[in-house]
C-alpha cells in the first residue's frame, strides 16, 4: 500500500509467516529488523498499532519521541512507559483517518483538511497489464468477501446482483484477497456465470489499478473501499455488524453506503449472538444496492425506493 508514496523513503517490513518459523529462526529475524530501526536513528516513532511488538520497537529505535496508543493496561507490563507522548482513546465513534492524525496531534501538528486525503501510487504498468487481462470495455469490480466472514453479504444475495447487472448489460470483474475461503466465496457467487473471476490471482497494486479503471466498485467493509477512497472512484459499501462511521469510505463524494438502521449496530459480532450469521446483512435487499447503482448502469432499472427503504434501509 505505502510503495511508490513519495513521501516514504523506505519501508522496514514484519513478515507476517515469521510466525511460522520455530521459535529461534523467529527470534533471529525479529532481531535483525530491531537492529535496522536502531541503525536508522530515528527522531520521531509513531506507532499505530495497539500490540506489544510495534511498543518494544519503538523503544528500541532509540527515538526522542516515541507516540503510541493508551493501551488500557493491556498487553506488557509498563508498556505506557516505553513511549514518550501517549494519545488518548476517542470512546465515541470515529473514522479511523482521524484516529490515527490524533498521533500527529498528540505533538502539535495539526492537519489541514486538504492534508487527509488518502494517497495510492499505481505504477503505469500495472495499469497496462491489468487493461491487457480485463479489457478496456467498462466494467463493474465486485470484491464480495473479508477476511472476516461476518462482513459479508450472504452468498445468494451477492450471486442475485450479478445475474440482475449481467442482464443489463454489465461486464463485472470479481475479486478476492487470496485466503482459500475467499476464493472458494467467490467461486459459488460465480459459478455458471459469464463474469472474469480474478479472486485470489491479483496483488493490491493490480486491484488498485482495477478500481481505477473501472466504472463502479461493489465491495462489503474491506481493503477495496479504502483504495476507492485514496482513487476517489465510485464505490458501494455494504456494511453490516461494523461501523460505517469508523470504517467507511472517506473523503470521496462518488461513495454510497448501503446499510440498515437498526439498535444493535455496530455490534462487530460474528453474526447475532455469535450464530455466525448477521441479520442486519441477511436481510438487507438485492434492490437496495441495486437502487444505490442506478445511476453507473448501462440499462438502469425501474426499481420502487420506497419498497427498499423498509425494514430501516439506509443508503447515504
């Protein structure tokens, strides 16, 4: 995500399979990436993070000042110590951009609104290659799946919107991240449909550049929306147990938010009462995100909004 931002002059990566490695092997190369941040003498270390890891690392670089989050007494013992400046948690609900800019206010700087914008670099060559794999006629990027399950759309619901927008002309473009779950997801949302699945086979570079290029972006809470944002590209959100509030698209006037106004939102469970499975998106219509997609149709349909609305839809 951060490649190729011309404000990022390196990037000192955590690999996240060194999990895997038996403990020593770990050790040595966790070690080794605490010995290049202590080389870069940094003056200034945020960590935007709440784990014990980012504080220990923070500490070490040696940095005069060290920001991080209050961690509540949670994790290490004396973690509020390893930082210099620590930010105080907003308890009322807020967009995550704003969150993480209370780290940079925490010292005294305070951004501009033109200062928080997102930002994606998307290399030409990317943008060449994924045109050569998809074509230049418009399409619709789908990206029905999370890698939390209870984020998503039912199955059914999803497969029903793409017969409807196939019917009416639409080229649509699927896309996953690369977790088998995922793509076996978007294989039965799929499958018999004359639709170019790409779930699992494109890095976030390549889905950027998709995105880009493409007329509309149907996504649930995940990656996707979020580069939508950073491109400024037309987005539908579907959002069930999370906050659209905290997570939502940000600062783009082409996103809509498809949603259902009821009490226990956001609850963030796996599904009602941990059932696994979410009423609040179980019972969200194929006709509400249709209605939100009216105007980046070929054929727009003839769709009653006030029909939609019940039961406590909500688009914004």
């Amino acid at each position: 995500m951060l490649e190729g931002h011309p404000a990022v002059r390196q990037i000192l990566g955590y690999d996240r399979s060194w999990k895997k490695l038996g403990l020593i092997r770990r050790l040595c190369k966790e070690f080794s990436l605490l010995r290049k941040i202590r080389r870069e003498k940094y003056d200034l270390v945020i960590n935007l993070t709440e784990g014990d890891r980012g504080a220990i690392a923070a500490r070490i670089s040696g940095a005069k000042i060290r920001v991080g989050s209050d961690p509540k007494g949670k994790g290490l013992k004396g973690k509020k110590g390893l930082y210099t400046h620590i930010v105080k948690n907003c308890p009322s609900l807020r967009h995550t951009v704003e969150r993480n800019l209370d780290a940079v206010r925490r010292i005294g700087i305070f951004p501009e609104p033109d200062e928080r914008d997102l930002f994606i670099h998307i290399p030409d060559s990317t943008i060449r290659s994924m045109q050569e794999r998809v074509g230049t006629e418009p399409y619709i990027v789908i990206h029905p799946t999370s890698r939390w399950r209870f984020k998503c759309w039912p199955v059914e619901k999803m497969r029903s919107l793409a017969q409807i927008l196939i019917e009416r002309g639409e080229r649509l473009v699927f896309t996953s991240g690369p977790d088998p779950i995922e793509v076996e997801m978007v294989q039965q949302i799929v499958e018999g449909l004359p639709v170019i699945n790409l779930a699992g086979q494109i890095h976030l570079k390549e889905l950027a550049a998709l995105i880009e290029k493409g007329k509309l972006l149907i996504g649930v809470d995940s990656v996707p929306l979020h580069i939508a944002s950073a491109l400024k590209a037309p987005c539908i959100g579907i959002f069930g147990p999370t906050s659209e509030i905290t997570w939502g698209p940000w600062r783009n006037p082409q996103a809509q938010i498809v949603t259902q106004s009821m009490s226990c939102r956001p609850c963030y469970q796996d599904g009602c009462g941990g059932s696994k499975r979410s009423d609040c998106l179980a019972t969200l219509s194929v006709s509400a995100v249709l209605a939100a997609a009216q105007r980046y149709l070929t054929q727009p349909c003839l769709i009653h909004l006030g029909a939609n609305l019940e039961c406590g839809e909500r688009r914004t």
